[in-house]
C-alpha cells in the first residue's frame, strides 16, 4: 500500500481512537469543552444569546471534523514520514502528535480565538489534550506503518 494511502487510513483510525476516547470521557461527565465548543460558547457569550445548536447535532458534527481532520494530518504524517525511514514509528508518531498539539493548540487556535489563552487552559484540561494528541500521532504511526509494511530499525 502506498504510504499516503496509509497515513489517511492510519490517521483516520488514530483520530476514532481520540474520538472514542472523548466520547467516553463526556458520557462520564469528565469531558473539557473541546476547541471548537469553547469558540461556540464564547461567540454566544459575547452575543449575549443562549446556546444556538443542538449539542447532540454539534457533537456529531464536530467528531465527523475531527476524523476529516484526522485524515488530512495522517497524510502530513506520512509525507513527513518518508523523510525519516530510519526513525521507530512510534517516537515518531509522538513527535508528530506533540507538534500538532503545539501548533493546532498552543500556536494557532489562540490567534483564530478558539481556544482563549493557552497559558489560562488548566493544567489538567492540557494534560488530556496533550495525551490525546500522543495517542494519535502514535496510533497513526503503527498503523501507517503497518499498513506500508515498514521494517521499522531503531537508531
């Protein structure tokens, strides 16, 4: 299988891995408002208007983003991932998950204000967002590597 071809299937199944996690987590009622539920309500604070979608309605759509997204950085990894044959997938996939968490997170979603200030997030609330992105760029490591059927070597 092509190495794309095996990114987006190896980002699309490590994006229903946090996914399914998160899920689990607001059926528990553990769950922080993800990225784009704080943007919403932030909007509809400063509208001065109560929640205007349905939450069931806006889960799904959001979740169905994620895996899109998911999808999209599984190809990135795997770009970045023939760049670096000689590397064990999974320090790579953690490499990759840590740094979309740092530029999807920390950089980017502040200046689009979708996440408020990063340094305000509590610690626990960036803990998870952080382990949550290791577990995708791991889990779409393995299974991108998998699916190419890569001799991993360690250095």
């Amino acid at each position: 299988m092509r190495i794309t071809t095996a990114g987006i299937i190896g980002g699309i199944v490590g994006g229903l891995g946090m996914t399914a996690i998160m899920l689990a987590e607001r059926k528990a009622g553990a769950q922080h408002p993800t990225p784009a539920r704080e943007s919403e309500d932030r909007a509809d604070r400063a509208a001065d208007r109560p929640r205007h979608i349905d939450t069931g309605r806006a889960t799904v759509l959001e979740e169905a983003n994620h895996v899109a997204a998911s999808a999209a950085f599984g190809a990135g990894y795997a770009a970045m991932r023939s760049y670096l044959p000689r590397l064990p997938a999974p320090g790579t996939g953690a490499a990759y998950g840590a740094g979309l968490y740092a530029a999807n997170i920390v950089a980017a979603a502040p200046v689009f204000e979708r996440t408020g200030n990063a340094r305000k997030v509590r610690l626990r609330v960036a803990a998870t967002r952080i382990g949550l992105h290791l577990l995708f760029g791991v889990g779409t490591a393995v299974i991108t590597a998998a699916l190419h059927q890569e001799r991993e070597r360690t250095i």
